[in-house]
C-alpha cells in the first residue's frame, strides 16, 4: 500500500473511532460536506481514493500559494494548513523517511532559562533561582515568579545612587519572559539579549537595547517614550505590542506592530507603522507591507508558523531553538515550505513532517543534523 494510501486508511479509522485529532476531523468533514447527495453511499476504497485527490490537490495549491484559487478551496486549505503542508508526499517522492532515531538520541526542545546580568558582573542563572527575590539594584528589586518569569518591582521609596546596565540573555534552546520596572513585558526568543537600565524611569525615556527577537507589550507613558534600539534601527513607542527580529545571521531586521503605533528610524529611513503592517529593513532599504501577524507571533504562542520560507531560513530557526548544528548535502536551499507545528515537539518530529513535504530528508547525529536530498 502507498504511503498516502495509508494514511487515508488511518484517517477513516481514527475518525470512526472518535481518537482523530481536530485537524484531522475538519479533513474529513471537509471531504465530505464537498460530496453530492448521489455519491454518500460509498465503499472504503472509493473514500480513500477521494481523501488522496484531496491531499495530492491541496498540496499543489500550497506549492501555488493558495491565494490564487477559490473560495471553496482556499477556506479549506487554510483550515487544514498546518497539517496537510508538513504531511503529505507529491507523487513523484515516495521515499523511505529517514529521520528514526531513539527517544535517548533525539534532540529535545528549548527550555524557559536564561541569565541575568547585574550592574556589578554578577551572574544569576534563573534556571537555579529560586521562586522569590533573586537581587536588588538602585532602587529595584528583582524577583523570580512561579512560573518562572523575571519581575522588576520599583521599592516603594526608590533610592537611586548609581546608574548601570543589566543584561537579560539567552543562549541557543532557551527562551524566557520578564516584566520591566515600568510594567512592559518582554518575551526574549532563542539567543538574544535585552540591555536595560533599572533606573530607566528617572530619565526622560525608556531606553532598551536588542539583539536577537523578541515580543513587547509597552505599559503607555506619553510623558516618557519606550525606546528598543538594534544594530541598524531604532523604534520609538508610547505604548503598543510589536515583535522585532534583528539576529545576526539574518539578512536583515524584521519589524512586525500588532497593535499601537511606533516609528522606525534607520540611516536613512524613517517609518511609522499602522497595525499589522510588518517593516523589513535590509541594505539601508525599508520595506513595509501588511502581513498577518499570528506568523510572526508564533514563536511566542509555542508554534513554529512558516509560510513560503525558504529551507536555510527555517533551519536556522531549528538551529536557535534545538541548538543544533545544521549541514547541507545537495539541497536547494531556497526550496519553500508552508504549515505549522508545536515548537515543544523533538526536533525529529519537526524534521519528519518537513520530510513528508517532499523532496528532502534528514539525517540526525547528536546534535548535528544532515538536509540532503
């Protein structure tokens, strides 16, 4: 039987049997609603036969980008896109999946840790913290939560002596959450970092540097403007969420407003943003177009969401999150994927379900992976 044929089968069976998952129930009550009257009466092969011309046809109309078709068609690829993009082979690539490995050898995910850096050197991994105060700076205490966030409380009578830096960092595999002295949460991703000063709200704006990703929510002042500063940009905001993208080994710094407004400032560029509008700035060159932020949430939500990425850029995704070396054998790098999937699966879950996109297959050695035709 055929890979697809299979999967058509346990399809039917799951779904009979009520264990189907939600995807998999819209699968085939999608099938079913699109069926006439006349043909409801079918046998098990005919059903199957019918489920593989879904999947072979919604897979084209990914590939196609599914803007293109209709109504019908397009409502039913959307509802059923993270599952069928990652799971279904094109016929000309029925190849043995070669992403099996031991639960032992298996790469698992990031983990919510991180290190804080105080003004005077100090290292404090939160990982080993214990729930409660964890330090105290100028006129600040710092507390762990618990459920592991990093809280700066303003003392009730502020006693700022000195002005410094600390530094909240992650290194690859990791991620982490923390409220600023002035309310603003911060969401870090996988190696990045957040340089702050905790006596930020005595002058007249809050002033963070980025490297890396992360997600804000800014507590509104209009008194006192909330400031995030990359390599190449700088945003300016009274209070909104947006998401900033500005790794090192990305082509350029990816500037996503969900709600609120802020302005862009670059060499030679400056932007103000509406929402869900998403700015990317590469070469001293300023994009903005309207996106759908959910994908540029995604990280934030647990979820990895691509939507037509090219291979390199979401094996370096992979890379941040696993801590993985990734190497290439004969791929094309620029080969596009779509759908989504949880970013708290083992890497070789995330790595079959790209597997069973087709024309690609990978190999796992500790933590160096192999992408190879």
């Amino acid at each position: 039987m055929k890979r697809r044929d299979l999967k058509s089968s346990e399809l039917i069976t799951h779904y009979l049997q009520g264990t189907c998952s939600a995807e998999e129930k819209v699968m085939v009550d999608l099938w079913y609603e699109s069926l006439p009257e006349k043909e409801l009466d079918l046998s098990v092969e005919e059903i199957e036969e019918d489920l593989n011309k879904v999947y072979r046809k919604l897979f084209r109309v990914y590939k196609k980008r599914f803007f293109s078709i209709g109504y019908r068609e397009a409502a039913a690829a959307l509802l059923i896109f993270g599952w069928i993009s990652f799971y279904f082979i094109p016929s000309n690539h029925n190849k043995v999946l070669d992403v099996n490995v031991s639960s032992a050898e298996d790469v698992a995910p990031g983990k919510n840790e991180a290190t804080l850096v105080l003004m005077d050197g100090r290292k404090i991994l939160l990982s080993k913290a214990l729930n409660g105060p964890v330090a105290e700076q100028p006129g600040v205490i710092i507390s762990k939560s618990s459920d592991g966030k990093l809280i700066y409380h303003m003392q009730s009578s502020p006693r700022f002596t000195r002005v410094g830096v600390n530094t909240l960092y992650t290194a690859r595999g990791e991620q982490y959450q923390m409220t600023l002295p002035d309310g603003t949460k911060v969401w870090l991703n996988a190696a990045s970092s957040l340089k702050f000063s905790p006596t930020f709200l005595i002058s007249n704006q809050r002033k963070v540097e980025l490297s890396g990703e992360a997600y804000f929510e800014v507590t509104k002042n209009k008194k006192q403007p909330f400031i995030v500063k990359t390599k190449s940009q700088q945003i300016t905001v009274l209070g909104t969420r947006f998401n900033i993208s500005d790794y090192e080994n990305e082509s350029g710094v990816i500037t996503t407003l969900i709600e609120g407004s802020i302005i862009i400032d670059s060499k030679y560029n400056t932007r103000q943003l509406e929402p869900g509008q998403q700015a990317a700035l590469s070469d001293e060159i300023l994009v903005v177009s309207q996106v759908d932020t959910e994908t540029a949430l995604g990280w934030k939500n647990g979820l990895f969401i691509f939507q037509d990425e090219p291979l390199q850029s979401i094996m370096r995704k992979l890379e941040r999150w696993y801590d993985l070396q990734v190497e290439y054998d004969g791929v094309n790098l620029n080969e596009k994927f779509g759908g989504s999937i949880s970013r708290y699966d083992h890497v070789s879950k995330v790595l079959k379900k790209l597997e069973l996109a087709g024309g690609i297959h990978f190999k796992i050695e500790g933590r160096r992976v192999t992408a190879m035709k």
